[in-house]
C-alpha cells in the first residue's frame, strides 16, 4: 500500500473523500476508509 493512502486510513467523509488529493491512485471509499485497490490492467 503506499504511503500517501496508508495515511488516510483515518475515517473520511465523503465530501472529504471526493476532495482528497488520491490523483493516480486506484482507490475506493468503502464505510469511510480509503480502500487501494488491485492496478487497472488491459488484460
């Protein structure tokens, strides 16, 4: 996980999550915590 989403386990809020700076990070909000998902792929 990298460090920049590691440091926003913290609980967010949505608002909040929509304006954090995750750019080029394939992330989701799942119950308030910023989940790194698996790296999109062509395959």
């Amino acid at each position: 996980m990298s460090d920049s989403v590691a440091q926003t386990r913290a609980k967010l809020t949505f608002e909040e999550f929509l304006a954090w700076d995750g750019e080029n990070q394939h992330v989701e909000w799942v119950d308030g915590e910023v989940v790194e998902m698996a790296p999109v792929s062509l395959r």
